[in-house]
C-alpha cells in the first residue's frame, strides 16, 4: 500500500519540492540551450512547436512522473517492480528505470562539461576584477576555451565534485540547502538583464524573432529538437521527476498544481532567457540565426564589457547560470544513487554517488576530447558530445516519456490514479488520462518515427 514516507528522507514542506522540482528543471537547458536551439532552428517557430509540445506533453508527463514516484515511494526500478507487481502488469516495465538510469549518467556526461563553461567565465571575471584582462573578442575567448582539453577537464572535474557533494549529503541536508536562495537570485538577475535588453533599443526585433513565427524554415528536425528540448528542460523521461516525488509528502499537496507551478516557472525562465540575449546579439550586430552552442558565450560577455558594473554582473551571471546547473545535475545524479542505496544499504549513499558521477566524469572526457583534439570524429555526421546530446535527449527522453506515458495511462489502475489526482475536477482528470493514453504517446511517437526513418 501507499507508503508515506522514503527512506531516501522527504522534503521538508511543499514549497522545498517545488523548489528543487523547479531547481532541477531550471538549468543550462533553459539559459544556455534554449537559446541557441532557438536561433539555429529559426526563432518563432520553433518556439511556438517548443511551446505545444511542453502543454501537451510535457506538463501530463510532468505529472505522471511525480505521480508515479510519490506511488512508490522508491528509486524508480524499484518502484516499476512495486506497481507493476500491484496492478498485475509485465514486470517488464522495469526498463524505464534502466533507461533512465542510463541517460542520466550521459546527460551529465557532457552537462558538467558545459557547467565547467560557466565556471570558467565566473573566474574569467573574478580576474578582471582583480585587474585582470578584459574580455574584448568573447569569440576567440571561447575558442580558447574549446582548445584547451586540460582547462576543460578540470573545470569538469570541479563540477562533478560539486555535484557529488551534495548528492552524498542526501535529501534534507544536500539538495534543500542548495536551492533556496540561489534560484530566485538568478531569476532577479535574469529580469535585469531583460530590462538592460529593453534600453539596447532593439527588444521590438528580439521579441518578434521569438515569438513571430517564420514556418517556411520548419522541418521534421525542427520538431525533433522541440520534443527533445521539452523533454530536456523540464527533466522528463529518465525518473528524475519521479525521484524528486518520492520525496514528496501525501498531505495537502496537489500533484496537478505543483506540476502546472514547475512547468510554468521554467517557461517562463527559458523565454525571459532569450529575451535577455537576443536584444544583445542582435545590437552587437551579431546574427541572430545559427549561434550554436557558444551562443551565449560569445554575446553576452560583449554587453557585460559595455554596460555599468558589467563585470560585476558578468561575474553574478555565470556564477548563478552554474548554480543552477549544479540543482539541475544533483538531479541527474540522485535516480541512479538511489538505486544503488536501495541495493547495497543506506551506509553507502556516498559511495554510490561517487561511483556513478565517476562513470559519468570519464564518459564525460569523450566530449572534452571532441571539442580540440578528437574534433574530426563523426559518428552520424556528428561530433562526439553532440552524438551523446543527440542519443540521450532526442531519443531516450522522449522513449522514456513515452513509455512513462503509456504505464501511467494503460498499466496503472485507476484507482491509484484517482487517489493521487484527488483534487481534480473530473473533467481535467479524463483529460489527462487521454493525453496520458493517446495524445502524448502518439505525439512522441511521430517525431521519434520520423528521426529514425
Ligand atoms: N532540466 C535541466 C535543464 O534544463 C537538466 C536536467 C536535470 C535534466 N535533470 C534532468 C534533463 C533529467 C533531462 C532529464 O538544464
């Protein structure tokens, strides 16, 4: 039956799991990704698909996840075993949790690289402000960056022991501490940026290259990229979300409200996102279409070397943009840690956090290496780390939201449906269970059919 506690702890009041919920969500894939996939996939329409996909998919996902999760009250194989068993269904299921295990420890493969980015540029303005050289061409500043594989490792390295550290702490100790304040603090610095955007003279343009949609530059890729950004953003399809509502206590709590709370806050942040960058790319002059992975790398610094006390803020922007990686990879790193405590004993918790982020920090060096010295190998036209991008987010999430999709609509019993969904109006309910059964599945399912084929 419903258990009421985990053993993995809880957290301590609904306010902390939609914080740590939003903190896991609010990442690189809002502030770093959504923004370059926005340029390289044409602006508008893309948004608008970005913007379909997290309604219809995304948010009845969200809440399938949490609901699951708050179920079993374990790591997420554990927790297929427990309710498969329950509602007399294969046992099979179970190999959602192995997925997500799996993509959780590529994704953070290369997002602590990345997050090692953003360390990187703090420092860069940490010495600036000890009167260190201004950043004058951030394009060749990033390219030295990519150059260099040992720079890169080590700010790697530091990310994953971050990251490490907390994940060992466990619940209440670690993962709380963390989001507290931090997230509302890059909230406020994100909306200064936007109203530094609003005095460039050129928000009128950014706004309509986001949101005016052009469909003549929409391709089959284009959805792909919006399900998998969806998926990604909101850390769906791997058990993070279900991990998180383990931990989420019965009383009082609403799983259609917490779910509707996240989703919007990370919208809300990816748009104010490119709503802060583009005025910037655009009056700099740069191109607002193809900007790839450095996007924000080579624009902002170019304001932040303009605008009053700009090192001072360039220096609180990557420091937050890698606070919120670090909330978002402990989230990356916990369904697998779980796991293996339930397996081998709580003593252990900090063993198996170090063992997992150990695999992920050595899977990690791959695209490290594919950035300089391995930059010619192409494996499906692409290099290394965007393979493993492409593997894990475009394919496994949305595999795993799908399956997700189809236990919670077809294999769970209603009951248990009912019971965590009790506050809602029986209309919505039906609804989410359609989008549960039919809709989301089928959704995915195209856009997974049309990138293999
Ligand atoms: N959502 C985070 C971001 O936008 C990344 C992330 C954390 C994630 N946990 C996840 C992505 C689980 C997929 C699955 O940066």
């Amino acid at each position: 039956m419903d258990k009421t506690t985990s053993i993995h702890g809880m957290w301590s009041s609904r306010l902390m799991f939609i914080l740590a919920a939003t903190g896991s969500a609010v990442g690189l894939g809002n502030i770093w990704r959504f923004p370059y996939m926005t340029s390289d996939n044409g602006g508008g329409a893309f948004v608008l698909v970005y913007l379909g996909c997290i309604l219809l998919v995304g948010l009845p996902i969200l809440m399938a996840e949490i609901l699951i999760g708050r179920h079993g009250r374990v790591s997420p194989i554990n927790t297929f075993r427990k309710l498969a068993r329950e509602s007399g269904v294969s046992r099979h299921w179970v190999a959602i949790g192995w997925i997500g295990i799996v993509a959780g420890i590529l994704i953070l493969s290369f997002y602590s690289v990345v997050a090692g980015w953003t360390l990187h540029y703090a420092f860069l303005y940490v010495k600036q402000l000890a009167g260190g050289a201004a950043i004058t061409d951030p394009g060749a500043t990033f390219a030295a960056l990519l150059a260099d594989p040992l720079e890169l490792t080590f700010w790697h390295a530091l990310f994953m022991l971050l990251t490490v550290a907390v994940v060992a702490l466990g619940v209440e100790k670690g993962l709380e501490r963390a989001v507290r304040f931090l997230m509302p603090a890059l909230f406020l610095l994100l909306m200064m940026l936007v109203v530094y955007g609003m005095t460039t003279g050129f928000m009128g343009q950014a706004a309509a290259f986001l949101f005016k949609p052009d469909w003549t530059v929409i391709t089959g890729g284009t959805f792909l990229s919006a399900m998998g950004q969806a998926f990604f953003t909101l850390s769906l399809g791997m058990c993070t979300m279900m991990t998180y509502g383990a931990y989420l206590p019965r009383e009082g709590v609403s799983i259609g409200r917490v779910g509707i709370a996240v989703a919007l806050t990370d919208t809300s942040v990816a748009l104010l996102a490119g709503l802060a960058i583009f005025p910037i790319v655009l009056s700099f002059g740069i191109d607002p279409a193809g900007g790839g992975p450095g996007l924000i790398f080579t624009s902002l610094p170019l304001a932040f070397e303009t605008m009053p006390f700009g090192i001072v803020y360039g220096l609180a922007f990557f420091g937050l943009l890698a606070v919120a990686a670090w909330t978002s990879s402990i989230s990356l790193l916990e369904p697998a840690t779980a796991f293996l405590v339930e397996r081998f004993g709580m003593a252990s918790r900090k063993r198996a956090a170090l063992g997992i982020a150990g695999l992920s920090w050595l899977l990690g060096l791959l695209s490290v290496l594919s950035l300089n010295l391995w930059s010619g190998v192409r494996i499906l036209d692409r290099d290394i780390m965007t393979f493993i991008e492409f593997i894990a987010n475009d394919l496994m999430l949305p595999l795993g939201g799908l399956l997700i999709a189809l236990f919670a609509g077809w294999a769970l019993n209603r009951t248990i449906l009912r019971e965590q969904l009790s506050d809602m109006p029986p209309v919505l309910f039906t609804t989410w269970r359609w989008l549960m059964r039919v809709v989301a599945p089928a959704l995915v399912l195209i856009v997974l059919v049309r990138a293999v084929v």
